[in-house]
C-alpha cells in the first residue's frame, strides 16, 4: 500500500509538470502569433521590400479613397499669379484651380515638399522655398480640414535643423499650425518604379508614399546640371540615393515623377536664382520676380517656369522625357493658362 502512495505520487507530478510545460508552450505561441505582437513596430535595413514595392500608395495612387477626384467645371490647367505678397498669391493662384479643397479631403494626411537643400543662406539667397509661401499652404491645408500638414526636406549641406531654421520655413510653418518632421535613414524602403524606363527602384522616404496628398513647392532657381530646378527636380530631396539620379538625369527624374506624382505642385518664383545654382549665395545672382506658379500637372508647371528664365520646355531633357512618358503637358499653347495680377 505505501509503495502504491509512492507511484501514485510521483505519476501526479508528473502529469502536473506536463500540464504546466504544455501551457507555457501554448502561451508561447500565442505571444508570437497574437495580432498585439504583429502591429509592434519593427526597423528594417532602408533596402528591405515592404508593401510599397508591390503597392502603389499615397500620391502616386489615383485611386486613393482619401484624395479628391472632382476637377470643377472650367478650371485653368494652370495659374500664375504675380505683383502681391506671397500669401496672397497662393492663395488667390490655388482658389482660382477650384481650391484647396479640390487637392485635400477632410481628415487628409497632407506632406509639403518645398526646397531646403542647404543651412548657409536665408531664404533672400533664393537658394531655398520663401516661408510665406510654404506657411500658406499649411494654412489652406488646414482651413479644408485636413487632419495633419508635415514639411519635409532631406537637406545636402548642413544638418536637418540648422537648414529649417535658416531658411525661414520652421518657423512659418510651426505659426501656420504644421508640423516640420525629420528624414531619419531607416524609413526610406525600397520601391519599385513599374513606369521607370531607366530608374526602376529608389530608396523612397516611406511618409511621402503613404500620405495621401502630397504638394511640391519647389522655388525656381538655376542648377548647375540640370540647368533648372523646378517641380521634378525637387522630388531628388524624398530618395535617399540622389547621385544615381545625376546619371542620364532627364530620363531618371522623369522616372521617379512617374512614382511619386504630387498632386499639386507650386512653383516658388517670389525670387529666382539665375545662376551658381544650386546654392547660391551672392545677391546679385537673385532676381526678384513676384510670381507664383500653381498646377496639378507638375509637367506644365515646370514648362511655364521655363519662360522665366527665357527658356522654353523642351531646352530641359527631364520635361521633355517626362512629356514623353506621358505625366503632363509641356505644349504651352495647348495648356489653359489664367494669370492673375494680385497687385491690380
């Protein structure tokens, strides 16, 4: 009887110890597997495929449920407004394209783009976008209700605070209630350009495919390679490898505009720079015009910023790649022009 007590003892531990390994084991795998632990962020190598490889996002997706699609009846294709102040412009250019409501839906994630390459010069070197004109913008974003307005730039000279502060726009930007965000290195992924003829994938800062309007607001100055730059060109400051693009530079920055089409883009002539572009730095090579370019077609744009440098559309090869692909219209004939004179 007493040996029985034994073997019944030892053989209800052991079921004890077996029940209580086999639920650890399951609780194991349930951490693993539970939908908590599936949303945990996780940091990825920039070259990691994520779901914009395989997905189009954001902007460069014409079927996004939160991006307007309704162009009002009669709307120019493209204004220019010139004589006022900065924010006047925009905002009389933007009202006359049916308003900023035809570009941002309530709630909308909305990223501005201006210039902010370098931290040497304030925004008089006409090197980086005037602040009023990005201030402006957040502004108009806001007043349709969109529910957040980030600025972004992935500056070349100089650190990232030094170059927002500098330029004038942290600080237009922070009063007219958005919010100025950093590129950090880890969030530019992999991406494929299924339209790309040279380009055919970037390291693309995620944000950027992810937001749902986003609005380019490029100031208009002479680059020492590109000859301009203007819309397209300033799209180099959302990829991480920009020398790749240096090379054969008119079909490469028409490949990447394929993948990241803004659907605004606002062309910053208030002050040009007319040489030793990109960076600048001598007064005497600004030229002060007063002038806002405002398109959905970032291609029009581009071409009508041509003329303020007597130069026509096809003297640039990305606009002419770019027109050939088929992202816009480069015919200024054949664009629907309305000018504005804001100091009338």
């Amino acid at each position: 009887m007493k040996s029985m007590n034994r073997r019944e003892f030892l053989k209800t531990l052991g079921l004890s110890i077996s029940a209580l390994a086999l639920n650890q084991t399951l609780s194991g795998c349930t951490d693993r597997t539970s939908p908590i632990n599936q949303q945990l962020p996780t940091i990825e190598p920039a070259r990691q495929p994520t779901s914009s490889t395989t997905q189009q996002m954001g902007p460069a997706n014409s079927t996004n449920p939160s991006a307007p699609v309704q162009v009002p009846s009669g709307s120019p294709d493209l204004v220019v407004a010139r004589n006022g102040e900065p924010e006047e412009m925009v905002r009389r250019a933007i009202s006359a394209l049916g308003g900023m409501q035809r570009f941002v839906s309530q709630g909308s994630k909305v990223i501005i783009k201006p210039n902010i390459c370098v931290a040497y010069h304030t925004y008089e070197y006409a090197a980086t976008t005037n602040p009023w004109v990005v201030g402006a913008l957040v502004k108009l974003c806001l007043e349709v209700g969109a529910n957040q307005v980030q600025v972004l730039d992935f500056p070349f000279g100089g650190t990232i605070d030094e170059a927002y502060s500098k330029s004038g726009i942290a600080e237009q930007v922070k009063l007219a209630g958005g919010e100025m965000v950093g590129m950090p290195r880890f969030k530019f992924v992999r991406t494929e350009i299924p339209l790309g003829k040279d380009l055919r994938e970037a390291d693309i800062f995620d944000d950027v495919l992810k937001a749902d309007v986003l609005i380019d607001v490029p100031i208009a100055k002479h680059h020492s390679l590109a000859q301009l730059t203007m819309g397209m060109k300033n799209l180099l400051g959302v990829i991480l490898d920009r020398a790749a693009i240096h090379r054969n530079m008119g079909q490469r920055l028409a490949d990447l505009t394929s993948r990241i089409k803004p659907n605004l883009t606002v062309v910053d002539a208030v002050r040009i720079l007319v040489d030793n572009g990109p960076t600048g730095g001598n007064l005497a090579d600004v030229k002060k015009l007063d002038t806002i370019i405002a398109s959905p077609d970032i291609v029009a744009a581009d071409s009508y910023g041509t003329t303020l440098f007597g130069m026509r559309p096809d003297d640039l090869s990305y606009i002419k790649a770019a027109a050939a692909m088929g992202l816009g219209n480069s015919d200024l004939k054949a664009i629907r022009i309305e000018e504005i004179n804001v100091g009338a």
